[in-house]
C-alpha cells in the first residue's frame, strides 16, 4: 500500500478536518495513512489511522519539533507528505529529493490571518504578512499537489503545481448522527445560543457578551465553549462573567471533538458572530455552521461573504449586520419567531444532508490521490466511491 504521512505542529491529533475527514477517507481507500501532530502520547490508531504524538510545545518552541518530525519521516519513509501548516513548507525544498510527493493543504488565508494575531505587534503585522504570502507562494511551488478549503484560496496563489483540488471544510455526517443532548443543558426553557471555537475578539467572543447583558436574563442562555486566543481576553470574560452574566453564559471551557455533537444538539441556535476584519472579507466555508446545521440548529450570523448569502439562499437562519445593534436584533427576533427556529434547523439539516457534507466531496480527495500517486513504485490506483459503486 501507498504510504502516507499527514503532518502538522499547530493542529492536534483529534483535528477534524485532517483525521475524520482527510486521513480517514484516505485509509478507507486503501492508503497506509500515519497522522504525526501534537497529542497524547498514547494515541496508537483510530478509524484506521496510524497516529504518532509530537510533544505538545508553545508556539516560541514549535521549531524543536524539527528533530520528531526528522525521526518520524526517517522511520515511516512515506511516499507522500501532506502537511498541514504554513511554517512547513520551509521543510519542501530539503525533502524534495528524498519524498516522492510532496501535499501542501491550505486551510486560512495566510496573510489575512497573520494580520489578526494579537501577539505579533501591530506594526509589524503588514510587513510580516506580506512576507508570508511570498513565501507561501514560492515555497508551495515546491509541491506536487495542493489541497485547499475555497476556490479563492487558489488565486494566491502561483500556477504550480499543476495538480490541485478544493476541499471543503464540509462535516462528517455520520459524526453529527443521533446526537443525544446533554439533559442539563437542553431542559433550559430559554432560547439556547451555542458557540464553540476559538475565542477571540474577531471572531465576536465580546460581541456575544455585549448582547447577553442587554437581554432579559429570562430571555435567552449562551453555551460558550472553546479556548480563548489571548490572555487578557480570558480575564475580562470571567470577570465579566462573575460581575453578572454567569446566570445567562454558560463557559464549557475546550469541548473534545468527540464531545461537540452533544453540546450542540442540546442548543437550538447556532451562534457564528464574526466581525469584519482582513481575515473574515475573503470567502470561506465556516464549518461551525455547517456543524450546527447538522444537528438540526438554526444559525445566527453575521452579513460576510460565504455566510449572509449562504443563509439566505438555505433559509436556515437570520444573517444580521456584524455588530453588536445587528445581533441583539437577530436574538429578538429569533425569540419573536421561536416556533420558526426550529422549521430553520431542519431546512438547514436537510442541506447538509443533502450538499454540505464530507460525504458527499471526500471522493475528490480520493480521486486526487490516485493522480498524484501514479508512477510511485508499488502504488496500487484507490478507487473513489463512485467507482467502487459501479463496480
């Protein structure tokens, strides 16, 4: 069987997007497939993925992992690299003689989110932007193939290689089946908000808790889970928390992917406050809604590109203007139409169901696979889905 290694030092072992949906279709299509990423030393596999632990390490200590993933590559000798982070594209023009094929995936606009990093100064974050989109460009044409979550994403960047597809951030189905509610959670008789993610201001965390002071605290109760972005954002929201709003914000802390689908289904809104910034103007599949359309949640969002649009044309929710006026608004009339909340969530299900799923698009991944490994010695051609179907 081919041999194939996913690799990233940013995202973790139970990553979505690389181990339930990349990694797992690939080993259901008959690859050998190894996920090297900071994680639990006990991780050994998991749906038919090989997973290997780097040490977990902060950011200022990530380029240590240099000396496992040297190690790794050494044991396993893969025949394709799939790497899952910027920064390690830098490893591309030392393993081109030594890997047959090299996989840069895409997941963020790069230079959009550099621009959006409290911890690098303000000052500074144009030019290093501008630099890392640059280097990403030269440096992915080192690449045998590229993976990347939107068409736009293709524009930034340079014609090689030639081999290329788009892979929505799209969730697993089956993940999100019967999900059963967390009792506790779900008996609340209030309109239940959920948001679960990385909290950060850009991504509206005090957006949330400016429009849950000025509801009624009968009115409405937000479920806010994830890990925060920034130190001091921690502290004002649980100081904000203690000072009032912790009879209407519940803080779940980090929820394991495998926890997600519970935490969401016992919601009935799903809650996606981005506000506009470099990073939020450019089109993009936010999986999060997706995640709560497939339990059956009505979403709540803001107008940007590849969200208002998105829910207008499902009819799946309210898109309101990205503020804080614009959202307390949105809640008010979800609370006025609470009977339709739910005629929402099930438009929305059904979407996914129905377009919006790993499901239906793993197979160009697979399909990209058996052309990005014809020739390696060995190689056997994985069959897509339809192909197998036919047969």
């Amino acid at each position: 069987m081919t041999r194939v290694v996913h690799l990233s030092v940013v995202h973790r072992l139970d990553e979505p997007r690389i181990w339930e949906r990349e990694c797992r279709s690939l080993a259901e299509a008959g690859y050998d497939v190894t996920y090297v990423a900071p994680g639990p030393a006990t991780a050994a596999e998991a749906a038919g993925v090989h997973l290997t632990a780097l040490p977990a390490r902060s950011r200022a200590r990530r380029w240590m992992d240099v000396y496992e993933i040297q190690r790794e590559l050494r044991r396993l000798r893969p025949q394709v690299l799939h790497v899952h982070d910027p920064e390690l594209l830098t490893l591309f023009p030392l393993l081109k003689p030594f890997v047959p094929r090299l996989v840069y995936d895409m997941h963020d606009y790069v230079p959009e989110q550099v621009m959006a990093k409290d911890y690098i100064p303000a000052g500074a974050r144009p030019l290093v932007a501008r630099s890392s989109a640059l280097a990403q460009r030269a440096l992915a044409a080192f690449a045998d193939g590229l993976v990347v979550a939107t068409e736009h994403m293709l524009t930034v960047l340079g014609p090689p290689p030639r081999l290329r597809i788009v892979a929505p951030n799209y969730p697993r189905l089956s993940r999100f089946a019967g999900a059963e509610p967390i009792a506790e959670l779900a008996g609340d008789p209030r309109l239940r908000l959920v948001y679960i993610g990385s909290l950060s201001r850009t991504r509206g965390c005090s957006l949330m808790l400016d429009v849950m002071e000025r509801l009624e605290r009968d009115d409405a109760v937000l479920l806010l889970g994830g890990t925060f972005a920034a130190p001091d954002l921690e502290q004002e929201t649980r100081a904000r928390l203690r000072a009032g709003l912790d009879d209407r914000v519940r803080l779940l802390g980090r929820v394991p992917p495998t926890e997600l689908p519970r935490y969401l289904a016992s919601a009935e809104v799903v809650w996606m406050p981005s506000l506009p910034s470099v990073q939020y103007a450019r089109p993009n599949v936010e999986t999060k809604i997706f995640e709560g359309m497939a339990v059956g949640l009505a979403a709540l969002v803001s107008n940007l590109a590849g969200r208002g649009e998105f829910v207008h044309r499902e009819q799946c929710g309210i898109a309101v203007a990205p503020d804080v006026d614009g959202h307390l608004a949105g809640v008010h009339r979800l609370l006025a139409q609470r009977r339709e909340v739910k005629a929402m969530g099930e438009r929305g299900r059904r979407a996914v169901t129905e377009r919006y799923s790993w499901e239906a698009v793993e197979g160009h991944l697979v399909d990209f696979y058996s052309q990005l490994c014809q020739g390696l010695p060995g190689s056997r051609q994985a069959p897509s889905p339809s192909e197998e179907s036919a047969t």
